[in-house]
C-alpha cells in the first residue's frame, strides 16, 4: 500500500528562500558572453554556483570569467561550437575534468539567421540552425544527463522559444529546430528520471543582439497586443531559470515554462492596439 500523501509542507517558511540557494552547484551554460546566457550565469553565479561559461569565442568567455570571478565567484570559460559534437565532446572531457561533475546544464546559444522566403534558405543553412539549436543541445544533454544520473542527479534546463509554437515565415527552420527542442525536453526527462529533471524554457521576445534583426517600428505596433505591452528585457528570465534549476522546482520536469510577456497570445486588436490593426 502506499504511504498516505504528506499534507505537511517539507519546506519550513525559513527555508523558502534556501529553495532557490545554488551554492556550491556546477552550472554549465552555453551561450553565456551575451543576452539570455549571461543574464542566466550572472544569476546563478548570484544564487551561489560556479559557472562554466560557454560561447564559440575565448575571449569573450575569458571577459564574462574575469567579471564573475571579480564579483566572488569560481568560474572557469570553455570555448565551444555546440553545432559540433567533437566540439562537446571536448567540453565535457574538460568540465569532468575541472569540476569531477555538473549538477545544472542550461542549454541556451540559439542562431535565428534571417531570410527573404522559405527558398532562400540554403541546406547548409538549414543543416547549422538544426545543429545548434536541436542536434548540439541534444548532444550535450545526453553526454551530461547520463553522468548526471551515473552521479547525484541534476537538472537541465533548454531554452527553447514561442517560435516553437508560434512559427511565422521568417523562422521556418529555427521554429522546428525550437519545436522538436521541446519534444527532446519531455522525452529526455523520462530517459533521465527521477534523478534528473529536464525541463525548456520558452522565452519570447527579448531585447538582446537577435533584436538587431527586428524592424523595431513593426515591433512596436506588434507589442501594444501583448498582455504585458512590451519586450522582455535579458534579466527577467533569470528568476525562471533559477526556479528550474534549483530545488525550488523538485517535483516539476518535462514541462516547457513559456516567459514572454504573454506574447504568444497576442492578436490584432488586442491590448493598446488600435482597431484597425
Ligand atoms: N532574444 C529573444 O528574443 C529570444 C526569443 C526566444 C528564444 N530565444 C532563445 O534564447 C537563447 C539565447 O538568445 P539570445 O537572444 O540571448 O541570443 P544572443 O544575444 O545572440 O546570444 C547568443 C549566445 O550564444 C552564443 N552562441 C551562438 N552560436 C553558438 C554556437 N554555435 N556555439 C556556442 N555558442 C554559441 C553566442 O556567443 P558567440 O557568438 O561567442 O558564440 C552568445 O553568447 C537562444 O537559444 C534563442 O533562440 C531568444
């Protein structure tokens, strides 16, 4: 017979804030010199963990080391192209070697090239937006996830976008690479359970370089029909992404938390939105 449910709260109210303490967690996050990643990173290096910075750039990397370790924290940078598997390979090898284990993986460098129409898009174009997006973060998820549930379990979290849900024209790749992103979370979350929790993230629009590409004018008009009227800004994924880090979220995996302003339910008409949009 199984044991009645527990109807008394595990967490005493003083321990509220512990559930989201990440002190002494390893936490490798690729994409980490700019937008969403760095936010990510800066925030866990915050919350307590030491941070392996990944980007496809040394340098960068060595800056965001150096500006964490100024601020306290132990981080160590790791070039790498997360298109390549060779590539993860390596970065595996060395976090293994450095740290002996990883306890948050955080899937997050993401490309959205931009085209004309659908036929512009080359098969090598193509072959590279699925293989950062989808190919590497599975990659790199099944080489830690594994060693994750060999050791004391974890929890990975991919960044995934409405563009899974949402597709428009401009991003057909992207939105499928993103969509099967999703997929990937729910299925590795039952290959790597109960020890290890797999959960996306699924942001909206942010202000960060992929906002360079945007016809801000058209975005603009677009936002008045968002719940929330706006883009998000990088800093404001950071609280989410603790939360599915952390043990504040112990009894949630293979669930994909969308953080866009409501975006996803924007409709002409909507919010401040004139009439006739
Ligand atoms: N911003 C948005 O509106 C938005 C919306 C929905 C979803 N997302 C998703 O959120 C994630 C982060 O987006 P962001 O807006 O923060 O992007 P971003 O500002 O362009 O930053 C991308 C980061 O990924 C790294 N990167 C790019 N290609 C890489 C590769 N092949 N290997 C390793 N690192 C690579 C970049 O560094 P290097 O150039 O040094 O490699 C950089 O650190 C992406 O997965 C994106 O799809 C963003």
């Amino acid at each position: 017979m199984p044991e009645p449910a527990e109807t008394v709260s595990r967490h005493p109210r003083d321990d509220v804030a512990g559930l989201f303490d990440l002190t002494g967690r390893v936490a490798v996050v690729t994409g980490a010199t700019r937008g969403l990643g760095l936010a990510i990173a800066t925030g866990f290096a915050h919350s307590g963990a030491e941070l392996v910075v990944v980007s496809r750039k040394a340098e960068a990397c060595e800056e965001v080391v150096a500006s964490l370790r100024s601020e306290g924290a132990n981080a160590i940078a790791c070039a790498c192209h997360v298109g390549n598997w060779e590539s993860i390979d390596g970065l595996v090898d060395r976090v293994y070697r450095e740290f002996g284990r990883v306890d948050v993986l955080v899937n997050n460098a993401g490309i959205s090239p931009i085209y004309d129409k659908p036929s512009d898009v080359s098969e090598a174009l193509f072959d590279k937006v699925i293989a950062v997006n989808l190919k590497g973060p599975f990659r790199l998820a099944a080489l830690v996830g594994e060693r994750m549930l060999a050791g004391r379990g974890g929890s990975i979290v991919n960044v995934s976008s409405i563009g899974a849900v949402r597709p428009t024209r401009d991003i057909i790749p992207y939105a499928a690479a993103k969509a099967g992103m999703n997929a990937m979370t729910v299925a590795l979350a039952d290959a790597l359970g109960p020890r290890v929790r797999v959960n996306a993230l699924m942001p909206g629009p942010f202000l960060t370089s992929i906002a360079r590409q945007w016809d801000m004018n058209r975005f603009a008009e677009r936002a008045r029909t968002f719940p929330l009227r706006r883009a998000g800004l990088a800093e404001e994924i950071v609280g989410a992404a603790i939360y599915l880090a952390s043990d504040a979220s112990s009894y949630t995996t293979g669930t994909v938390l969308t953080v866009d302003g409501g975006a996803q339910w924007s409709m002409p008409g909507a919010g401040d939105a004139k009439p006739d949009l």
